[in-house]
C-alpha cells in the first residue's frame, strides 16, 4: 500500500496582495507535493484564503465595499496567482464556504457541550493586526505588539472562552516525546519555552455589537467566531468532516507548512483545540523563515514588498521556483535581492546543469547522427558516478522528508557539477578527433545524456515546465517518473535528440547606475585637421566585410598557465568540434563563471599561440580603459549563428 501524505499552506488573508512570501509557502508546499509523488505516494494539497475577522471587515469598509463582494474580488487574486506559479492544490478552500462554516459551528458546539466553553467579562491587549489578544510580556519595551510596532487596544467586554488552560501539561508532553512534532527543532524549544508560563484560556469569541463578520457561535448568536478559530479548522473542514471519506483517507496524515510568525497559532492553540474536539493531532508542523528584502523586514511601508509576478518575468517561473527553494535554509531567514537571485540563475542553472544538458547533447547530435549514442562498456569511472548517484538520490529523499528542501538540491547541483567535471575529464571534443575512440565517446556522451535525465527527474518537482522541455530535448517519454525507476539506462541509444534550445539562457543584467556620474564633458568644436585624421581612420564596408564574426557558446574555461591575464576557453562554434581560443579577460573574470555564456568571435582570424596555447579566434570585449567585458551574444541564438 502506498504511503498517504496531506499537507496544507496557512490560508491567506485577503486584505493584501499575494506577494514573495505567500508565493514561498504555497511553492514549497507544491514542490513537496511533487516529490512524495515522485516517490509514490497518495498526496492531498489544501491552500485557501482566511476570510472573517476584523481586519477584513475594515478593509472592506474602506475599500467602499460589503465584506462579502470585498473577499470575493481579493480571494481571486491569490486563487487566480498559483496556477501561474505552476503550482496545482487539490484544494482551494474559502473561510466563507458554506461547508466550513456548518463544520466550525459542529465543532464549537461539541466542545461546548462538553463545558470546555464558558462566557465571562474580560479585560485585555487586543492587536487587530494579529487578530488576537496579547499578553503583557509579548509586547515590547515600549508596549508595541512586536510584529506590527503599534500598542494594542485595550478592550472590556463579555466574551466567550476555551478552556485552553487544561491542556497545558497534555501539550508539554506531546512535545516531550514527539521530537519530531514541530521543525525544526528550535521552533518546538520555543513553543516548549512559552509553555514554562501558565496557559491562558483563549477568547474565542467577537460581540456582533463590535464585529459581524464572522461565523454565529451555534449557542449564542449575539456573537461571532474568533478567526483564528475559525481558520485553523479549515485544514479539518476542508476534507469534508465529519461524513466524507477524504477525513478518514487523509487526516491522520496531516502535514502543516507555516511562516515562524504563525508559530503559537498553530502549536499552541491548534493542537488543544484538536484534543478538546477529539481530533487526533497533526503528523508535523514545518515552520520556515521569512524573506527579507535586502536585510530588511518586507513591508508597505517600506516599498519593497516583492511581487511574485514581476520576478518571474525576469528569470522565469521554474528559474523562480529554485531561487527560493535553493536560497532559504528551510526555517532560517532568507535575503532577497536580484545579485542573489541572478547569481543562482546563473551559477546553478544556466552555466552548471543547463549547459551539461547543452553540451552532451550538441555532442552526442554532432557525433552520433542526432541521436543517443551507444552505450558502450561501462568503465571505473561511470560506475562511480553511477553508484554517486544512487546514494546522493537516496539521501535527497531523506532530505525532501524531513523538510529540508535546500539541502536537496544542494546535492542536486553537486551531482550536476560532478557530470559536468566527468565530461571535462573524458573530454569527448578530444575524443572525437581519434578514430579508434569512437566507442569509448559513445560510452561518455551516453553516461552524460543519461546522468542528466537522472537530473531532470529530481528536478522536475521543483521545476516542472523546464524538466518537461528537457524530457523532451532527451527524447524521455512523458509518462510521470518513481524514484525506484531512476537507474542507470534511463535514456535509449538511437532515440533523436532534437536541436536543444538554451533551457536557461543567459539574462543581460541591467547595468547599475554610476554612483556620482562625472560631469558630462563639452563637445570640443573640430578642426578640418582633425576631421581629416579621423576620416583617414574610416574603413571601407569591404574591409569589415572580411571579418566572419559568429555567436559561440562557451563551453569551457580556464586558466592559462604562467598567466595573470589570459585564460583559454573551448567554444562552440557550430562546427564538428569547439574551438579553443585564447581571450585577455582573466582579470575580470572567474573561469568557472564562464561556461554556457553565449558570446562573439571574430572566427576568421589566423590562428595563433599565446603562452603555448592555440588560439582559434578571438572573443568580443569592450574596453573602457579600466576594465574589460565579454560581449554577450543573445541568450537564445545558436552556436556559428553570423554577427554582421
Ligand atoms: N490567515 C493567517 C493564517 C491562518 S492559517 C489557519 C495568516 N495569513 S497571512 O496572509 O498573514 O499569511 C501568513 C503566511 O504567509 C505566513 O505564515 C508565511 O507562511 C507567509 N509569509 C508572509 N510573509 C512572509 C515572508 N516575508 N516570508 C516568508 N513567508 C511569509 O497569517
């Protein structure tokens, strides 16, 4: 029987847009979807939007709004934002929902049929931006609520209340022997740490005098539900509790994702609620970290909320989806600016696992009639490299389960980088020069083509338009992947490899503005001298017609030995085999940072040798006196592809 996993996002509130950190939680929350299936299990994906509460009814009153046409038009926006996102919920649940709301009113009656529910006059701290009363040693030194820096209200009124209090010691010990409970492991310490103080009762209620949108308590329609009572039972309402079968099939299997700032919500108050209810717990609660924007908390104020949307027409959805996953140590802090996202960009996926996908498969086109070479003996080394990857596949699932997706795909691109070295090693460019080592190219352009469908295949949760393009570029079938399928022989000698597109082309980065920019010098008024010098400078359109300038591909680079200034470069020109050609940019550049850069060679030059290596061409840099930089050629054009 396979396992069963069902994992839920927070609900969203609805009085702002979706923006970084909502798209963070609900691709996260997809991409362990996509890897439990992956390893064959049954999945269940809730993400929805929180609807009642005060915080809406305010920001409907001043959008000119009735709450319930205020929620409808917001609730679209983040519904409307996933599919875009390339993320696919099971379900999309609304606090408004009829279903939801009958389920909350069973479940408080239950708990007040059992006296776990009580009216009283309560005086407290009231935050409107937490939705929840705070007690006097949450807010700051200067008596702000922590999160939102604003004091809290204080409020006087009759209220009903859940006897909270009786589950303290019951919740300190399922947090004792569940060690697994809550992840990681600080976030259970701290929950531990809030419990050393007693347990207050939790006021579940809103007067309808002061608050109307929300669920009528079922014994007191004088008032409403308090919204985080409502909203936590979403994750138990939206399986149809109490007479559907997905309540049986996937409760007791529930998984949820949050943000460190819903932490007492969800430990606390959740899981008492659940044991009142008589539900059984939760399976996990993983807490991640928040995205800060160049060091600092994201917010309207500030102007740097981050829109989710506008970041992926700059690298792509998928290129997106990594950057995020890729980027945050799940549960840590994680800072958001473009150089991290670009360097991502094109330190992991373009120069590392686009351009071994590139390469292996313009060799294999080039040597092998367009298909997927033979596969040959295996030698020492694919033998390790294939044993590498079962192992490193193993522990990726073993990362993937204990919410640790980083950490995945840190060892995604290290095998990744561990084919590209293998290549480098083999060096098939060489290979294919001897006659007698045809089968022996074979063998290492197979091992290649075949590492890389290894690669799409653990990659494709995270970013599964791409790996479908590169399924194709592979001629891989599209029927969905296990892991168990994942062994050597993935890829079929004599299958067609098709032109391969660049699956992540290089982006020109915007040039950043000069920090003082000079004075802008006055045009000098020209003599006929001088017109006359320059004028003898010009060339006739034949001349520059002699030059054969092409677009090439970088396929390799390093160093040239005894050289401060020159590293040498194999570049794909569109031709049986790279060329090296020799460039002066060693001073601006870092080898390894090169590969998979398109660029443009001037490719009828004479060959010469610099420092004892050839040099086949010559590269395209400006020269501003100062500095020297490769001129990049369109990240989409082919290699050999003319320049004029
Ligand atoms: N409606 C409640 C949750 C109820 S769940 C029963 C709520 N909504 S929210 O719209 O404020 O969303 C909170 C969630 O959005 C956080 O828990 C987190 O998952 C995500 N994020 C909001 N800002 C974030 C960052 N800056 N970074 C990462 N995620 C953050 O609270």
């Amino acid at each position: 029987m396979s396992e069963t996993f069902y994992i839920t996002t927070p609900i969203y509130y609805v009085n702002s847009h979706p923006h970084i950190g909502h798209a963070y939680t609900t691709i996260v929350t997809d991409v362990f979807v996509r890897y439990r299936k992956l390893f064959g299990e049954e999945t269940y994906f809730l993400t929805g939007t929180d609807e009642h509460g005060q915080k809406i009814a305010e920001s409907a009153q001043a959008a000119n709004l009735k709450p319930q046409e205020f929620v409808d038009r917001m609730t679209a926006e983040f519904r409307d934002m996933w599919p875009h996102l390339h993320i696919q919920q099971d379900q999309f649940i609304r606090t408004t929902d009829a279903f939801h709301k009958s389920a909350v009113q069973a479940v408080l009656q239950k708990i007040y049929d059992q006296g776990e529910i009580y009216l009283k006059d309560y005086e407290g701290l009231y935050c409107v931006g937490c939705e929840r009363f705070l007690d006097q040693e949450e807010l700051t030194e200067e008596g702000n609520c922590p999160d939102h820096q604003k004091p809290p209200q204080v409020r006087q009124e009759k209220n009903y209340f859940f006897r909270m209090s009786a589950y303290q010691e019951w919740l300190i010990g399922l947090l004792e022997e569940n060690k697994d409970l809550v992840q990681p492991a600080r976030y259970r310490n701290e929950l531990l740490s809030f419990l050393k103080a007693p347990l207050q009762d939790l006021c579940i209620s809103r007067p309808k005098s002061r608050l109307e949108w929300g669920i009528d308590l079922p014994f007191d329609n004088d008032f409403v539900t308090y919204v985080w009572f409502d909203a936590l039972l979403n994750y138990v309402t939206a399986l149809g509790w109490p007479e559907d079968s997905r309540y049986e099939q996937f409760w007791k299997h529930c998984h949820h994702v949050i943000g460190k700032d819903i932490l007492k919500t969800h430990g606390i108050y959740w899981p008492c609620m659940l044991k009142a209810a008589g539900f059984p717990v939760f399976k996990k609660l993983a807490v991640h970290g928040h995205w800060v924007v160049q060091g600092s908390k994201m917010s309207k104020s500030l102007g740097n909320v981050v829109n989710p949307l506008e970041m992926k027409d700059l690298i792509g959805v998928d290129g997106l989806r990594y950057f995020l996953l890729r980027e945050m140590s799940y549960g840590e802090d994680a800072n958001f600016t473009e150089d991290l996202v670009f360097a991502r960009y094109h330190g992991e996926l373009s120069n590392n696992f686009g351009n071994l996908l590139n390469r292996s498969i313009s060799m294999s086109r080039k040597n092998f009639e367009n298909e997927v070479p033979p596969r040959g003996e295996p030698g020492k080394q694919e033998i390790e490299l294939y044993q590498m990857f079962e192992q490193e596949t193993s522990q990726i699932k073993a990362w993937v389960q204990q919410f640790e997706p980083h950490r995945a795909l840190e060892r995604i691109a290290m095998m990744s980088s561990a084919v590209n070295k293998y290549l480098d090693e083999n060096k098939p460019w060489k290979l294919a020069k001897e006659e007698d080592q045809n089968e022996r190219l074979g063998t290492v352009l197979y091992t290649a083509l075949d590492a890389s469908a290894w690669l799409v295949c653990l990659l494709e949760p995270v970013m599964p338009e791409k790996m479908k393009a590169a399924r194709i570029q592979l001629g891989l079938g599209e029927s969905p992947m296990t892991l168990e399928m994942l062994k050597p022989g993935l890829v079929q000698t004599g299958t067609q490899l098709p032109l391969p597109e660049p699956l992540f082309p290089r982006i020109q980065l915007k040039q950043k503005e000069p920090e003082k920019p000079g004075p802008t010098p006055k045009a000098q008024p020209q003599t006929e001298e001088k017109q006359e010098a320059e004028l003898e400078n010009l060339v006739g359109i034949e001349s520059f017609q002699k030059l054969d300038f092409r677009t090439g591909r970088i396929l390799e680079s390093k160093k040239v030995k005894g050289s401060d200034k020159l590293l040498v470069f194999q570049v794909d020109l569109g031709e049986s085999k790279p060329r090296s050609i020799v460039s002066g940019v060693a001073e601006f550049y870092r080898p390894e940072d090169l590969p998979g850069m398109n660029v443009v060679v001037v490719s009828n030059l004479k060959p010469v040798k610099l420092r004892g290596e050839l040099s086949e061409g010559m590269i395209l840099a400006t020269d501003d006196g100062n500095s020297l930089k490769i001129v990049e050629a369109p990240g989409d054009s082919k290699p050999g592809t003319v320049v004029r």
